[in-house]
C-alpha cells in the first residue's frame, strides 16, 4: 500500500488531540492511521516550542 498523505482536517485534529495530551497510540486510533504515521506527523509538523508547551518544559 502506498503513503497517504494527511489532509488539513487530519492535521488539525492531530495537532489538537496532541495539546489535549493524547498517546500517539490513542490519536493513532481516533483518526484511523498507524502510530508511526502519527509520530512522523509530529515530528515534522510541530515546532519545537509547541512541544516544549505540551510536555511542561520551561
């Protein structure tokens, strides 16, 4: 099977379920993709403040 890209939408949910505090697994699951399709996502797509924000780093 080939790579499907994420649309907007899928993003934007991503992105909010990630904030909210969501496992990869669970927001995997809640949009009907792969866990490590979830975590490349972040990676990609997630500035490194954003990520200092969600995991209560200062």
């Amino acid at each position: 099977m080939g790579y499907v890209h994420s649309s907007i939408e899928e993003r934007r949910c991503l992105r909010e379920y990630y904030k909210k505090g969501l496992s990869y697994r669970k927001i995997a699951e809640l949009l009907g993709r792969n866990v490590n399709s979830v975590s490349r996502e972040l990676r990609r797509n997630c500035t490194h403040y954003e990520l200092q924000k969600v995991l209560h780093f200062t």
